[in-house]
C-alpha cells in the first residue's frame, strides 16, 4: 500500500508538466498568429487590479464597433485612464490580444 503513494504523486506531477506544456505551445501559437495577423490598436484603461502584476479591463474601437477585453501584465505599472497599445486579430478583433507597450499614462493630479 505504501508504494502507491508515490505512483500517484509521480502521476500527478507529469500531469501538472503536460498542462504547462500545452498551455506554453497554445501561446506561442496564438503569439505567432497575433504577430503574422495583427493589427495594432490603440485601448483604454477601464480597470486595474493588482495581483501578481496588474490585472486590467480595457476598450477600444475596431471598425467602428468598441471592444472590451482584459488582460494582465507585469512589463509595466498601470492605472486607469492610460493608452495602450494592443494587437488584435481583424476577424476576431473580441478575441486574444497582445499588448505590445502602454504608450501615456494618465495623471490625475
């Protein structure tokens, strides 16, 4: 009985390596199809949440029609109010979406 134990902890390890694994190769290729298909857009800070990086909400217009979508980063500090740029898919613009850099913040003093 003491031997299985281990069969199970060694079973739950190479699960939790196959999720990382797969959740790296899903983003890499969502990454590459941004880079080969995107197109750059400019988006709003709706909302912040620190945790572990900011966690943030924002809009932006594509084609006339505004988006909102969220995201989290830790490239940078981020507050309300502050201009993002973003890259969206053209067919999917309330799909994945990549931040590229935060081009001005927004001070409310």
């Amino acid at each position: 009985m003491k031997s299985f134990k281990p069969l199970k902890a060694l079973i739950f390890v190479g699960f939790v390596a196959l999720v990382v694994v797969c959740s790296e190769i899903w983003t890499n290729k969502v990454k590459s199809q941004l880079d080969k298909n995107g197109v750059n857009v400019h988006a709003k800070i709706t909302r912040v949440v620190f945790s572990r990086g900011y966690n943030i909400d924002f809009e932006y217009n594509y084609k006339l029609t505004l988006y909102k979508n969220d995201s989290g980063t830790r490239e940078f500090s981020c507050h309300v109010g502050d201009s993002i740029l973003i890259r969206i898919l053209p067919e999917d613009p309330d799909g994945n979406v990549y931040i590229i850099k935060k081009l001005y913040s927004y001070d409310q003093n």
